[in-house]
C-alpha cells in the first residue's frame, strides 16, 4: 500500500512545478463509482460525471481510473469538459498497475485544456457486421456504436500510448481543437466494410489554428486511411507534425484535401506496405517539409506544392511523383533493398522503459540486434510484445547485454514490437 502511494504521488506531481507549490489533488473513479462520491479511493466518482466537469476538479488534478471496464448504452461517448492551466494540466490516467479499459470512447469538448489522458484501452465490444453494409460514410441501417477519441474543441489537449482498436473510427481531430498531441498510441483494426470501399480511419483529422502533432503511434490494420489529414474546399488541413510514427498492412497515409494546404511537416516515418500522398485535388498547395521517411512496397506522391522540400526520403520497390516547383537537397528517393535488415527504435518520451521497434529485413535473415542504449542498462529484463496485443503475453524476452538486445525474426520482411522494460 505504501508503495501505492508512493507511485500515485509522483504521477501526481507536475515534473515542472517548483518545489515550492502544493501538491496536486487526487480524485478516483471506479466502474462503480456514483456521481455522490467525494471522489476519495473509498467514495469514487462515476467516469460520466468525472469527465464531464460535474465536480469541483481544480488545475493540476490527476483523476485516477480504478482497474476495470467503463461501459454506456446508449451515447457510449463519455464526455470530457475539464480545463487545466498551461502550468498546472489535468490529467486523467489509470491507477497504479491498473488495466482501465473504455468501451465505447471519448468525446472532448469545449471549454476542455491543458488536459493530458493516457495509458488507457478504448474499443467497441459489438462486432461488426459479417456482411459489407450498405454504400456511404454513414449508413443508416449500421447502428454499430462508433467509438474512439473524438476531440470536438478545446485547447493543448494531449492523448499520449492510449490503446485503440475496433472502433467505427480510431481518432477524430477537429479543426475546432487547437494545440492537440497524439503521442505513442496504438491504433488498430478500426472501421468497416461497406459494399463499396472500406470505411473509417485509423486518424481523421482537419486543423486551421495551432499544431496538431502526431507521433511515436503506431497503426496497423483497419479498413479505411491510415492517416486521413482530408476536408473538402471549405476544410482547413494546415499546421501539421506527423513525425516517427510506424505504419503498416493498413490503409494509405493522406495529407491534404480540397483547399490549399500549408506549413506541414511529414518526417521520420516509416511505412511497410501503405502509401504516401501530400496533397490532394486543391488547385495548388502553399509549403511542406518531407523528410527522411522510408517506404517499402509503397508510393510517394507530393502534389501541388508551390514549394515542397524533399530530404532523403527512400521509396523502395514503390512510385515516386513529385511537384515540379520541388525545392530539394540531398534527394534519394529510390534504390535497391540493403544486404543487412535496418533496425529502427523509437523511444518514448512520456515512459522511459518503453519504445516502439519495426525492422525492415531486407535479406530475410533470422535474427536482428537492436540498439537500446538509453532505454535498457546492461542486465535489464525486457519483453517484446506485438502492438495488437499490449495487454497479452509477450512475444519474446530477454536480457539487455553490451546496450543491445536480440529481436527474432524468423526470415519475416518486416516486424513490429513494443519493448518494454521489466
């Protein structure tokens, strides 16, 4: 118990306040809370009240998610209405070691900021339908709940390693949300199938103020886009960062739409499988940054760009079709397959003892090393797990030795894992 608290005071804690500032309240919700609760561990609140600003819920809050399913029939959106301060965000999180899965989804609203939710599971238990349903984006008869994180408005909103998968739609990010970061999550096996195309992206997003950031993800599967950065001429697709996220076996990855699109950066991403489009059917595009992403068994299309740089972006065994007024350095965007398999870690900013690893195996050899300095010490226990399964058993473990772990491969063309320190 003591260790508990220990763990939960130093979650609660803002790593940039000063010493000197009282410490942050701690309120609980359980799956059996009651919107009478006082919000203590012994009379916890219900998530709907919670989230949605019934209760007194002061800047530097961290509301703590007890172990378990939070499920609503019907409007399984629970609402988010909290407001933090830059100094002092919300923070809405799973208790110490606890397993917090939302069946349904969240749907954050105005007057919501300065608000970080994390680590938690979220995903539609209702299966889809085993025919294709009827044609279009919304069709009347599919009354499968729709799920996911949808942020409607609100201002420097952060979704960081949250879990989402088997929803209508995986995350929706308005142009009415300004300042919104999805960082680390995992994100697949989102949509449906229609008797027309796949429907129901893993990202749909649209901006016109502040940055939205998207980073360190991962997204595999799923039956519509990737990422679906899209809007018609009346939709704004500008200010984006789309940096270090993995993607494969899922649908095409989308910047852009009806209405010229600009300052946006796509870089250090890597793409097993999926193609790559900026730009979209906009008479002309302002400005954007394509840099250091690498393609296999993929395309990469730049369209419309009155000035777009491309810095060492690799297609490999893909189509490269770029803007004429391309201003570029150091270009290489095709070539051969390398002689030995190429290792990408990406360590995870908000947990230490975590990162995200895909492998290009070139050769189809057996086994791989990996470089963890930084993330695992000399003696460490790790285990790999498959991003469909964070919450299952491992898929390899082992023992960091010299900085470097072993990652079996099996002759694959390409792997993904989460490795997480034990």
């Amino acid at each position: 118990m003591l260790l508990w608290y220990i763990a939960l005071s130093l979650w609660a804690t803002d790593v940039e306040t000063q010493p000197t500032r009282p410490a942050s309240a701690v309120y609980h919700v359980a799956p059996g809370g009651t919107p009478r609760g006082d919000g203590s561990a012994q009379a916890p609140w219900d998530i709907a009240s919670a989230l949605r600003g019934d209760h007194e819920v002061p800047p530097g809050t961290v509301i703590v998610l007890e172990e378990g399913t939070y499920r609503r029939r019907p409007q399984e959106l629970f609402e988010v209405r909290l407001r933090g301060t830059k100094e002092r965000p919300i923070t809405i999180r799973p208790a110490p070691g606890a397993h917090v899965r939302i069946d349904g989804g969240l749907s954050i609203q105005p007057p919501s900021a300065h608000l970080l939710i994390r680590d938690l599971e979220i995903f539609v238990s209702e299966p889809n339908p085993a025919s294709p349903v009827e044609r279009g984006s919304h069709p009347a008869g599919f009354t499968r709940p729709h799920g996911g994180v949808n942020v409607y408005g609100g201002e420097d909103i952060r979704l960081v390693n949250l879990v989402v998968h088997h929803c209508r739609q995986g995350f929706s990010l308005w142009a009415g949300a300004r300042d919104v970061e999805l960082y680390g999550c995992l994100i697949y096996d989102n949509g449906w199938w229609g008797e027309d195309r796949g429907h129901g992206h893993a990202i749909y997003t649209q901006n016109k103020e502040g940055i939205k950031r998207i980073a360190n993800c991962v997204i595999v599967g799923g039956f519509g886009y990737s990422v679906h950065a899209y809007g018609s001429r009346r939709a704004y697709v500008d200010h984006y960062r789309i940096e270090n996220n993995i993607v494969y076996d899922a649908g095409p990855f989308l910047v852009g739409g009806g209405r010229p699109s600009k300052d946006i950066l796509v870089r250090n991403n890597l793409l097993y499988r999926v193609s790559m489009r900026i730009g979209y059917n906009a008479p002309y595009n302002v400005d954007c940054r394509v840099i250091e992403n690498l393609i296999w068994k993929g395309n990469l299309e730049v369209v419309r760009y009155r000035q777009a740089e491309l810095v060492r972006n690799r297609v490999i065994e893909g189509r490269v079709a770029l803007p004429e007024t391309t201003v570029s350095t150091q270009i290489n965007m095709a070539g051969s397959e390398p002689k030995a398999p190429e290792v990408h870690v990406i360590p995870n900013s908000y947990d230490p003892g975590r990162a995200y690893i895909a492998v290009f195996n070139w050769p189809r050899a057996v086994a791989a090393q990996a470089n963890v300095e930084g993330i695992l010490r000399d003696g460490e226990a790790f285990v790999l797990k498959s991003p469909r399964h964070l919450y299952g058993e491992p898929e390899h473990w082992g023992v960091c030795e010299n900085g470097r772990i072993l990652l079996p491969l099996y002759r694959r063309e390409f792997a993904a894992w989460i490795l997480l320190r034990q």
